[in-house]
C-alpha cells in the first residue's frame, strides 16, 4: 500500500514538473509570428528565402550619409512623404510621431521617411520639417537624394507603389502606407499611415517582432 502511494506520489510530481515545463515554454513563445511580404511572382532561392531591401544611399536632415549598414540588425519603419504636402502626410507623419515615442528609447529600432521630392525637399528643409514633429536625435531620418533611386526603392525594395515609373521628372508617388522591416531588411507588414487604427496595430506588431527576435535568441 505505502509503495502504491509512493509510486503516485511520483507520477504526480512528474506530471505537475512536466506541466509547469510546458507552460513557461509555452508562455515564452510569441503569440504569433509575423509573415513575411514577398513581390508577386518571388522565387525561394538557396540564397535567399525571402525578399530583402535592396542597399540604398541616402541623406538624412543633418547631412549624413545613410545606408543599408545604417538598418543593420535594427528594426525599422519606412515611408514616403514631402514636406510641402497638405493632404496625407501631415496625418502620416503625426501618426509616425506615436511609433516614434513609443520606440526611441531602443537602440534597434528606427524611422526611414523618404521625400518623394528630393527637388523641393533640401537638407535644411528636412531639418525643419523633422524639428517640426519633436525630433532632434537620430532615431527618425528624413532622407533625401536621387530621385530614381527613391522611387526604386518605394516600388521594389519596400513594394509601397505598384504604379510603374521610372522616377523621371513626371513620375510622382503618393502613397499613405507605412512598412515594417526586420533587421535582415524583409518586409513583415504594410499599414495604413492615416489611419490611427492600423498604426495601434503597427506599434503591437512591432512589439510581436522584438518578442520575436527575443525568443529566436534564447532558443
């Protein structure tokens, strides 16, 4: 009789050690993951399982060069904007201004927003306009530089447009969507830069992608 108990008295420590095992792992997980966002017709190569932004180079509002190394091992969020718009990007940028107090404290995590009018759109100009919206430090960039580039950029590397151009003199991008780039530069969400809504879901989902990255480096 004493050894019956004994030997459920064990099973039971087990099951509850088991249980316990099972749900810190459980608990440690992301509630989800994030997917992954890939040009129509991608191909999974041996070398790339998924879409990567291609390398860039840019000026930001204190007239430094910014480029791929820049983003490296940081998650950020990209947009395209100009200073003298008095529709949409007002509204986008007073919504960046929330990802941004949510997240400066981070040392990877920045803001990419691109003029889509690089003429009108100078350096001093940046400056003011970055100013304007609270930011002295360097963990939002306004860029500017090469017209051509800019638009590439928007339509393949962050996939913002699907309109085609060249990024000639009467091509013009006006796009309100925002999107989320992890630290090896994939894109993992598009949302809408004017409404509030979707960038209360940008600010979680980019929680979910540092939980994300948190687990993977535990595991």
């Amino acid at each position: 009789m004493f050894k019956n108990k004994t030997y459920l008295f064990i099973l039971l420590a087990i099951a509850v050690i088991a249980g316990l095992y099972y749900m810190s792992t459980k608990h440690a997980q992301p509630i989800r993951t994030l997917p992954y966002f890939e040009p129509k017709n991608y191909t999974n190569t041996k070398s790339a399982a998924h879409h990567a932004v291609q390398d860039f180079s840019f000026i930001n509002q204190f007239n430094e060069k910014v480029t791929e190394q820049t983003v490296k091992q940081k998650v950020y969020v990209t947009d395209f904007f100009f200073t003298t718009c008095q529709s949409i990007c007002p509204i986008m940028s007073h919504q960046l201004e929330r990802v941004y107090k949510e997240f400066k404290s981070r040392n990877d995590f920045l803001i990419l927003s691109h003029t889509v009018n690089p003429e009108t759109d100078s350096v001093p100009q940046l400056l003011q306009y970055a100013e304007q919206h609270g930011v002295t430090d360097k963990n939002w960039l306004f860029l500017t530089g090469d017209k051509k580039q800019l638009y590439e950029l928007a339509r393949k590397g962050y996939m913002l447009n699907a309109e085609e151009g060249n990024g000639g003199e009467d091509d013009f991008i006006h796009t309100q969507n925002f999107a989320l780039v992890d630290k090896e530069r994939h894109i993992r969400g598009f949302y809408d830069g004017t409404d509030s809504a979707e960038v209360t879901r940008l600010i979680a989902d980019i929680h979910l992608l540092f939980e994300e990255y948190a687990y993977m480096e535990k595991h």
